[in-house]
C-alpha cells in the first residue's frame, strides 16, 4: 500500500503558535487497487452507454426505414390500382377499343417476325462489302451467287450459306490481294480460289466462299445487325 501527501499552504488567519502546533497535511491513503476498480466501473459505464445509444440510433433508422418501405409500397399499390382501372376502361370503351385492337395486333405481327426472321441474313450489305473489297485491290466482279443450302449441307458447321464469285484481274498477284481481301471481310470464311486463267492485261478467276453464321442478323433477329 501506498501514500502520498502534501503540504498545504498556511492559512493567515490562523496564529503561528496555531500553526506550528497543528501541521496542515493531505494524505491519500486509498489503496491503487481501489482506484483503479472505479476507473475500471467508470469506462464500464461509459461504454455501456455509447452501446445503448449506437443500438437506439440504429433502432430509430430500421424504424423510418420500414415506415419508408410501408409507404412506398402502399404507393405502387395505388398506381396499380389506377393502371388497372385504366386499362379495363380501354378494354371496354369502344372509343379505345379499336386502338387496343390495334396494339395487340402489332404485338401478334413483331412476334411473327421474330419467329420467321430469326436467323436473317442481310445479303445486300455482305454483296456490297465483297465488291468493295475487290475493287480496294484493283479487281472488279463480274457476279455473286450466294446459296443457303438446307440443313447446312456441304458447308461446315459455323456457316449459313456458300458465295459462287468470278471476277477480273490484271494479273495473278492482283488475284492473290482480291483472295486475301475477301477473306477479311466480316461475314466471310473459308474462301478458296477454285481456278484462275489469263494472259497479260486480263486475268480471270473464279472462288468459293462461305457465309458465316456471326452475320445472321436483322431488325426482328436476336441479334441486331451493326451490334446495336
């Protein structure tokens, strides 16, 4: 057990045969244990506290929260209720049924084409992006037959179709450039130059190509064309 003590300072009013006979000391004589136990209690309560008021805060949140919830929810239940009268007035009119008739029809016709046009093919564009090509590398086609076979035969199994080309050329490495353009035209594969003939000045030649299925694409496709 410890101690400690300390003079205080004399008092004026007290005489000096006063002072002298009785001495002015503080003592502490409360053991450490017992300080530090009240310490220890004193941040027990403090942080009790700030528990229960970190728990009513957050209490108080959950409860404007679901109030909030209650009320946004009871909201959708009145404008569904309103769009729900809204269209069983349209359905009876018969001044916006003729409209309603109208929009059911359209909606039966995209269906349709969406069903007939799955695997659209746009040819125009893939025939205009061959001839550009072609032309790029100084050559110029003479025709494009495109095919789609049934059930895909004789063609591998990422194609939809094949292309029968001929063309012209001013000689046979023009005709290899042509073969080469083509082959990295989006939508074609596998294309493979089945015979090339000339003299000098005029060379012609013939190829094969497939139509890829990366390019079936339309408006009522699943996929639409241009990636959009």
């Amino acid at each position: 057990m410890s101690t400690s003590t300390a003079l205080l300072p004399l008092d004026p009013a007290v005489s000096p045969e006063h002072a002298v006979r009785i001495l002015p000391i503080r003592a502490n004589l409360l053991p450490p244990e017992i300080l530090a136990g009240r310490n220890a209690r004193r941040t027990r309560f403090l942080l009790i506290g700030a528990v229960v008021l970190v728990a009513a805060v957050m209490g108080g949140w959950y409860l404007l929260a679901d109030s909030q919830r209650d009320l946004a929810a009871s909201d959708l239940a009145s404008v569904t209720k309103q769009a729900d009268g809204i269209r069983d007035t349209m359905r009876n009119d018969e001044k916006y049924k003729n409209v309603t008739t109208v929009i059911t029809e359209r909606d039966e016709i995209k269906g349709n084409l969406k069903t007939a046009l799955a695997k659209d093919l746009p040819l125009y564009t893939l025939i205009d992006a061959v001839r550009s090509a072609a032309e790029k590398k100084n050559g110029t086609l003479a025709s494009i037959v495109a095919s789609l076979p049934e059930g895909g035969n004789g063609i591998s199994a990422d194609a939809v179709g094949t292309l029968q080309i001929s063309g012209v050329a001013k000689d046979k490495a023009t005709t290899a450039d042509i073969v080469d353009a083509l082959a990295g035209v989006d939508g074609v594969q596998n294309v493979y130059l089945t015979s090339a003939a000339g003299q000098s000045g005029i060379w012609t030649f013939t190829l094969t190509a497939e139509i890829s299925t990366k390019y079936e694409c339309g408006r009522f496709s699943a996929k639409t064309c241009g990636g959009k």
